[in-house]
C-alpha cells in the first residue's frame, strides 16, 4: 500500500517554495503528472482486493481535488505579483510632459457677446438671429438701399460669386436682421440680434475685415427718439457702469430718419464712436408689411469688437484675433 497522506501537505509546500508559473507547472507534474506516486497509487488500484478498491479510489480522488486546488491558488497568487512587477516595471517618468492643466475659457468676444444680451434681456429684449451670408434685399433693398444708392458703397460689401453679380454677400451689417425680424413676428417688437460681420475694411488697430455687431430694433406703439436716448443710456452704464456718459451726434443712415451715431466717454474725457441709430424709417417698415401710421421704432447697430476694446483699453483691436494664449489668458 502506498501512504499518500502526506501528498497534500508536501503540495503545499513545494507550491508555496515556487516563485513563478514555470516552476509551479513543474510542481503540478510532480504531484498530478503522469509519472506522479497518485497516478501510480491509481493504476495500483486494480491490484487491491475489491472490497477496498472504492474506498482507496475515492481518498485518491480526494488527495487529487485537495492537490489541484492548492496549485491553482498558488497559481493565482503568482500571477497578481507576475503582473504586479511587470506594472511596476514599466512605469514610465512622464513628467516632464505633463505641463499644469489649466481650465481655457470663453473668448473676450464671446464674453461681451453674452453680456450684452445678458443686459438687453434683462431690459426685456430677446435674443434673435440671422444668416451671415445674405442677399441683397436683406442687406440693402429691404433696408431702403436700392442698387442705385451711394450709401451702398459706404458699407465695403464682400460679395459671394452665387446668383447674379452684386446679389449674394457676406452681411456687411446686422441689420438684415431687423428685415428677418420683421418679416415673421408681428409688433411690438423688442429684439437684440448679435452676430459676425464682414467688410473689406484692411485690418488696423480700430478695423477688422471680420467683426461682430449687436442690432437692436424696437417696434411699438409711441415710440420716440427719447426711448432711443434713454435705452442706450441705461445699456451704457449697465455695462460699463455709471461713470460712462454716452451721447447721440446728427449722422446718416439711410434706414433711420432722423439718424445718429453714438459715442461713449473716455476716462480721458474724449469721445468713442461705437455705433449707429436712429428712428426706423416709413420705407423700412412698409417693405415688412408693418403700417408707419401705426406703428414706430428705433434701432440701433454697434461694434462689439469695439466695445470690448474700449472696455480693456486695448491699444490694438487685432489683438482680439491674434489668438496669442497670453493674451487671452489675461481676461
Ligand atoms: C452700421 O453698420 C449700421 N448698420 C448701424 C445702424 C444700425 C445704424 C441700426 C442705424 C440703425 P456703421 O457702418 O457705422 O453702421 O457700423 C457700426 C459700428 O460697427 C461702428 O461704429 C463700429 O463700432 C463697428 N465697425 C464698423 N466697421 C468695423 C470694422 N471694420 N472693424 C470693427 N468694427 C467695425
């Protein structure tokens, strides 16, 4: 008879003395390989008195099950610290790329850009919109700028090769958004209408050939040129504070009448030119079906680029496109 009590434990130990799988595999072979004293005690079975030969089959059976499930624990055990000291192993140094992650944030432009409607909406205005690329009806005609007018060349239009000649541009302006606005809603009308726009105006240090207006256009009852005034009052010392004065000078629009250009104080005491406004004209308001007699209106259109400048005292308005991170880290 062989003595296989002790297989168990002697497992044990020779499993815990391996380092690595290779040496356990050879562990495992030792005690459950072909050449193993259980495979002998197994094949010895058949020389065993009958009576016994179920007992013994089934300690065997239960020495093999007690063997396998020491080696797979073993096994397991040296697989996390294989893995282990691979990760360990193969840490790389990265700090040297790894530069301080700082959060980004909105642009200036954007920033005034929600500002402004922040102000307006709080004077009770909405938020509306328009395409960048218009025809000429909502850029001009609508606007009482037929093909013929000489103001047509005051605005430096960037055309789009679509249509016929002169007929499809980038806006030059907000103000086809007053055309859009009135052509879906019915007054009253009390609308703010930001947006990019385009000249062929070279770049310096107070023009961009891409820069962003904000339209307003107020369509009620009653409306007078003091409501102008004292709109743009209100929305100059919301945003610049109360310090701020802003005036109206006489100018020429040729779809406002009367027409005028607004200015703001500088702390040096010197005036700034942001924008145009005036008294919607008759014309403008019939092309959209809305009755003069009835109905009056002022609106207004400013240089966002501009106000911002104004607002940081920026020396050159290009900075704003630059894109020079310290820069715009900086606000
Ligand atoms: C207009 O564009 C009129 N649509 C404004 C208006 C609206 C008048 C409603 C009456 C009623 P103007 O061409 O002056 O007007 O431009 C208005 C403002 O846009 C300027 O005062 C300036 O602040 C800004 N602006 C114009 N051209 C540029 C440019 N190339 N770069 C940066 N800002 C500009």
């Amino acid at each position: 008879m062989i003595d296989l009590s002790k297989l168990p434990k002697d497992a044990e130990e020779a499993s815990l003395a391996a380092s690595t799988v290779d040496e356990l595999v050879k562990v495992q072979n030792q005690f459950l390989g072909k050449k193993s004293e259980l495979v002998a005690a197994k094949k010895a079975l058949g020389s065993i008195p009958e009576s016994e030969r179920a007992t013994a089959g089934k300690e065997i059976n239960e020495i093999r099950v007690s063997i396998e499930s020491v080696i797979d624990k073993r096994r397991v055990e040296i697989e996390d610290t294989e893995w282990e000291t691979y990760f360990l192993n193969d840490v790389a140094d990265l700090t040297e790329v790894l530069n301080p992650i700082t959060r980004g944030h909105l642009h200036l432009i954007t920033q005034a850009r929600d500002q402004l409607e922040d102000v307006f909406v709080g004077m009770g205005f909405t938020v509306a919109e328009g395409p960048e690329v218009e025809t000429a009806w909502y850029n001009f005609e609508a606007l009482n700028i037929p093909d013929w007018h000489p103001a047509r060349g005051n605005f430096d239009t960037i055309f789009v090769d679509l249509g016929e000649e002169e007929e499809v541009m980038l806006r030059s302006h907000t103000s086809p958004v007053q055309i859009r606005t009135m052509e879906e809603q019915r007054p009253p009308i009390y609308i703010v209408a930001p947006g990019r726009t385009f000249r062929t105006d070279s770049a310096d240090a107070t023009h961009l050939p891409a820069f962003n207006q904000i339209e307003g256009l107020v369509i009620d009852k009653g409306i007078t040129m003091g409501d102008l005034a004292g709109t743009i009052d209100s929305f100059v010392q919301a945003f610049f504070g109360e310090e701020v004065k802003s005036r109206l000078r006489p100018s020429y629009f040729p779809f406002t009448e009367p027409s005028a250009e607004f200015d703001i104080s500088r702390p040096d005491g010197s005036w700034l030119e942001l924008g145009g406004c005036g008294m919607v004209h008759p014309n403008v308001l019939k092309n959209c079906g809305i009755d003069p007699e009835e109905w009056q209106g002022f609106a207004f259109g400013f240089g966002i680029d501009r106000l911002v400048s104004m607002r940081y005292q920026l020396d050159d308005i290009r900075e704003l496109v630059l894109n020079d991170a310290r820069f715009l880290r900086q606000f």
